[in-house]
C-alpha cells in the first residue's frame, strides 16, 4: 500500500504544471533546467527539491525522519516559486490539483508509516 502511495505522490509532485508566458511546463522540468541554471537564486532551491526527489529512492527512506525530510525538500522549491510570483498565477487546476493530491498522499505516508511501526 505505502508504494501505491508513494508513486501517486511522486507522479502527482512531477505532474504540477508551472505556467510560463506562453505554454506550461511540469515542475520536474522546472526542477532540472533550474539546478543547471548558474548563478540563478532558484538554482539552490530546485537542487533541494531534486534531493528531497532522491531520497524518495534510497534505503534510508524507510526512516520516519527521511520521509519528513524528503517532504520538506521537496516543498521548498514550490513555496519559493509561490512567494516570488503573485499568488493569483497559482490559481488553474493543473498546479492545484497534483500539489493537493502530492501532499495528501505523501502525508499519509508519513503517518502511515507512525502507525505500521506501533503494530
């Protein structure tokens, strides 16, 4: 069950479409282009959103500690974006609705995990 969730939650988190001046682009592109951008402010952000990513795919991730942590990489890189750019660009079903679904499932995740260890 946790690796259902798991791929919904990563799938969701590569799915969240950022809206530039003429066509969107998935965050994951976003992710790489930027971490590749030198001298870019966002380069240091979305080097952390793709290391919160990798974590998801070692083996210390069966840790509550790493889950919580790859959790927190990962959202920075979108709180960045969210409070550099005007809240209303935010508002279209493409970044809505696979952040929502990102960070339901990845917080089920987290508890879920709380809960499978008191077993």
């Amino acid at each position: 069950m946790e690796i259902k969730l798991k791929i919904i939650a990563l799938i969701s988190y590569s799915l969240i479409i950022l809206m530039g001046q003429i066509i969107g682009i998935p965050f994951i592109f976003w992710l790489i282009f930027t971490s590749f951008d030198f001298g870019n402010v966002d380069q240091v952000f979305a080097v952390l959103g793709l290391v919160g990513l990798i974590l998801n795919f070692t083996k210390y991730w069966e840790f509550r500690i790493i889950k919580i942590l790859s959790f927190i990489l990962m959202i920075i890189p979108l709180i960045r974006r969210m409070t550099e750019i005007p809240i209303e660009k935010f508002n279209y079903l493409g970044f809505q609705a696979p952040l929502a679904i990102f960070v339901i499932t990845y917080i089920i995740i987290i508890i879920r995990h709380e809960q499978v260890k008191s077993n």
